[in-house]
C-alpha cells in the first residue's frame, strides 16, 4: 500500500536578464554569501565570473553543489551550502532546491539579487509536508528498514 503522506521539496529561481552581473557582486542563498569575482580567488564564497552571463551562473551552480571546478570556478576552500542544492534548467535561469524536504524548504531564504539577476522571491516556495507525519506513518506501517534509512542518507548526503 503507497504511503498517503507526500514531501514535496521547496524551489526558487534566480534568472539572469542575460548580462553577466558585475564584479563583487553578491547573492545570498540559505545563509551563505556568494561574491562573483573577476578573478579567482580562493575564499569562501567566492566565485569566478566568466566571460558570460551564463558560464558566471554555471559557475554559481558548481559552487553551490561543490561541482567540478573547484579551484578555478570557484574557490578551493568553498563550504557546503547546508540548505540548497542548484541546478541549470536554462541558459539564463538556475533552479534552488531545498536539501530538506517538505515545509521546512520554505524558510530557505534568497537574498536581494545584484543587477542582472532576478529572484524568484525573498524563500524558496512550494515546499509541502511534515517530515514528522512522513516518518510516523513509515514508522506505523513497519515500512522503516536498513535499505530505506540507506537510501535517505544517500539522497540527503
């Protein structure tokens, strides 16, 4: 029998108006600060723009995620973002998804964007959910096992 409870995880948008945006400028996303610099540097947070508006936000991406690119897109020192994961879902637009599914999502904050890049709004959206529900009726049909607990660490890793 499918479980009833559904975790949805919250998403945001930022969208580049397809001109790249200017040195030191900074986006906030889950707490974390992220400076576009136009050259590498090897600091936390900072990432390297490029020579356009859509490889500066590849590189955005990959330091989000801790991509391929470290230490030339951005910085070798770079730190998780504990809240977001990033993906490119067009030349100009990348997509923010909460690590956390459900509810929770949505208090992952994005900051004022810079010239150039425009948010989807000031919290991820969308997210739907109880974690604690979810788990209590995984719990309750005795569906909780060594390959599920497994299988949630990996996509939460």
């Amino acid at each position: 029998m499918p479980l009833t409870t559904a975790l949805v995880f919250a998403s945001g948008t930022l969208t580049s108006d397809e001109t790249d945006v200017a040195g030191d400028a900074t986006q906030a996303i889950g707490g974390k600060t992220y400076t576009f610099k136009a050259s590498y540097s090897n600091t936390d947070g900072h990432v390297t723009k490029d020579a356009s508006a859509t490889a500066t936000l590849d590189n955005l991406v990959a330091a989000i995620n801790l991509g391929t690119g470290s230490g030339s897109l951005y910085a070798a020192v770079m730190t998780k973002n504990d809240y977001v994961r990033a993906v490119k879902t067009s030349a100009f637009v990348v997509t923010l998804v909460a690590r956390t599914p459900g509810i929770l999502g949505n208090l992952v904050t994005i900051g004022t964007a810079p010239t150039h890049l425009t948010r989807s709004g000031a919290n991820l959206a969308s997210g739907s959910g109880y974690l604690d529900t979810f788990f209590a009726e995984l719990e309750a049909r005795g569906q909780v096992n060594s390959d599920l607990i497994a299988t949630l660490a990996r996509a939460h890793a």
